[in-house]
C-alpha cells in the first residue's frame, strides 16, 4: 500500500511529485508480457511534458487510444490556453471591460468550476489572478515593482468575474483584467484524456503531465508506482507511492524560480499579495480525479499547512501532505490514521 512509504517521508522531511524537467520530443515505448502491451508515449503539450501509459491486448487499438489522448488534450488546449491569442479564454480577456464573450459550454463548465474552487478555499483559488501574474517573467527573471503588484491587485476578485448561463457567456468588467486556467486546466485535460482512453476499451493507465499524475487500474497485477523526489535533488526517487484509481498533484516551490539580488523567486504566488507564497515547501494532494487534485495542491500552498490541513479535512475523498518553510511534515488525518494502522501491522 502507498501508506507503508509514509515513515519514509516523515523521516526524509521532503517530498514531492513526479516533475518534468526540460523539453521532450514525441517517443513510443513498448514493453510486452503475459501477452499484454504496455504502451509509453511522451509529448509536449500545455508548456510541459506529458506522457500517457496504457495497457491492452491489442498494441495497435493501444496506439489509436494514446493518440485520441492526445489529441483530446491538444484539443483543450487550443481551447483554453491563456497563451494562444485565438482560443476562447483568450477572447475573454481581449475583450475585458468591452463586452461579454459566448463560450463553448465546455469552458463555461469549467470556469463554474473554477469559482467553486475559489469560494471553497476562501480567494486563495482565483482565475482571475492572471491579471497580477502576467506581471511576473520567469524566463527573463522579471520581479514587478511593489507599486506595479499594488496596481493590479484589484483587478484580482473571482466575484467580479459575470457569467450568464443562459447565453453562456463570460464578462470580465474591468479593462486589464485577466482569467487563467494554470491552476486547473491540467488536470482537467488529464481527467479529459483518461476518459477518451477508456471509451477505446482501456482499463489500466496512467497520464502524467508536469506535476500531476492520473491513475485508472493498474499496472499488470500491481498499483501503479509513482516517484517522490527530494525537492532540494534535481534528481534521485526518496521513495515510491503504489496508486490504484487515483489522482495526485504536487505543487513545489522548486518548479520554477530564479535568484535576483539575492532572493529566491518561485512561480507559486500569493493571491492576496501577488508575490511568492511563502509557507510551504510542497503540497501533494491525492484526489479521485485530477482537475480536484490540481486546483488543491496550488489553493493548499497558497494557504499554508494550517488552514490548508483545516480545508482538507472538510472534504471527502481528498488527502494532502505538506511540507512546510521548516522541512516539516503534516499529514492529512486519512493519512495519519492509515500509516499509524499499516505501521502496526
């Protein structure tokens, strides 16, 4: 079970997720036993690598399902990336403070979701941020003035952002304001995608994009293993989590950052201040599916161990481990009370 790896955890006081690095070019891997096929494909899609393993009998019907995969996620994509001028979200915020934009309801959906997220952890969740955040250049090392932050931080307020269902449409009321999807719209890709692998028939896979990692079934007879990895280490496992029908998000300080003057920059900000948030390290949330996962991990974070801890326990089928500014380790109770029960066996 995954939770007989959690003394590991609290011993090495660090953990993290599975986390991309670098730029992969598209390759299949084929590994073949007891006449099953396990297929691994890498692409790079939504600014990350994204591999997707699947399992079958037919290593042709297995190829056509990883391909329809990654299609559905290049599909969302264009749909949703805050980066493509010609997507919908895109249209929404070209149009801020002018008018509202009909959208498809499959965006629409999902920005309903999306402000769910955000009355749920109290702000700490919000679209909207993208008004402050496109501030922040991590490429070119680019830190906003205190006065620039301060400028935009209004335009920060998911309760601003209008929707009306019945023209299906996205008003953002104030010129400059912006929504952005980086917090959910990967998982919600990845729970797209494993839901068009199994109408092709598979049972037993596994899609895995930055951060976050989407498991249905398993791997021949046994979980699917997933790495935990010192987040202070570019490389080397700490330990390795067995998952069944699971979703597991890692949100860390060590993905994106940059030193400037002296001080340390990471890429997860604070939607209250609009800089770094400061009180974790890592957050790992395990969820049924992974748009819940995402959102979680990056809310969690922004919250810190206490009151992140406070909102799992409030919700069902969700656990979280976070690391925290000291190296220390806080468990979800569901957590807690099943390593104290494997470690007494």
């Amino acid at each position: 079970m995954f939770f007989r790896f959690l003394s590991v955890l609290l011993i090495s006081l660090s953990l993290v997720a599975p986390c991309a690095s670098g730029v992969f070019a598209a390759s299949i891997q084929v590994e073949t036993w007891q006449g099953r096929h396990l297929l691994t494909e890498e692409r790079v899609l939504m600014g990350t690598q994204v591999i997707v393993k699947a399992i079958g009998d037919d290593k042709s019907a297995v190829e056509t399902a990883i391909s329809a995969a990654f299609d559905e996620i290049w599909r969302l994509e264009k749909l949703m990336s805050h980066y493509r001028p010609e997507s919908e979200l895109s249209q929404i915020n070209q149009n801020a403070g002018k008018h509202a934009v009909p959208v498809s309801q499959e965006l629409y959906d999902l920005i309903v979701k999306s402000l769910t997220f955000s009355e749920l952890t109290g702000g700490a969740f919000d679209i909207s941020f993208a008004s402050v955040g496109k501030l922040w250049n991590f490429r070119k090392k680019n830190v906003p003035t205190p006065e620039e932050v301060k400028a935009q931080l209004p335009k920060v307020n998911y309760k601003k952002i209008r929707l009306n269902a019945k023209n299906r449409s996205v008003f953002l009321p104030e010129t400059g304001m912006e929504i952005g999807l980086g917090g959910i719209g990967k998982g919600y890709a990845m729970d797209q995608a494993m839901k068009v692998l199994q109408k092709h028939g598979i049972k037993d896979a596994m899609v895995m994009a930055g951060g976050d990692t989407l498991i249905r079934g398993k791997k021949g007879d046994l979980p699917w293993k997933i790495g935990l990895r010192n987040p202070d280490q570019t490389e080397g496992v700490l330990a390795v989590l067995p998952l069944s029908d699971q979703a597991i998000s890692t949100s860390g300080d060590y993905e994106r950052f940059f030193f400037k003057d002296g001080v340390r920059y990471h890429h997860i900000l604070d939607t209250k201040t609009g800089f770094p948030a400061m009180a974790c390290r890592s957050v790992s949330i395990l969820a049924p599916e992974a748009t819940t996962s995402d959102a979680l991990s990056t809310s969690v974070f922004v919250l810190g161990p206490k009151a992140g801890l406070a909102l799992i326990e409030t919700l069902e089928d969700v656990d979280g481990i976070i690391i925290d500014r000291q190296g220390k380790v806080h468990l979800s109770s569901g957590l807690m009370a099943l390593n104290s029960e494997t470690t007494a066996k």
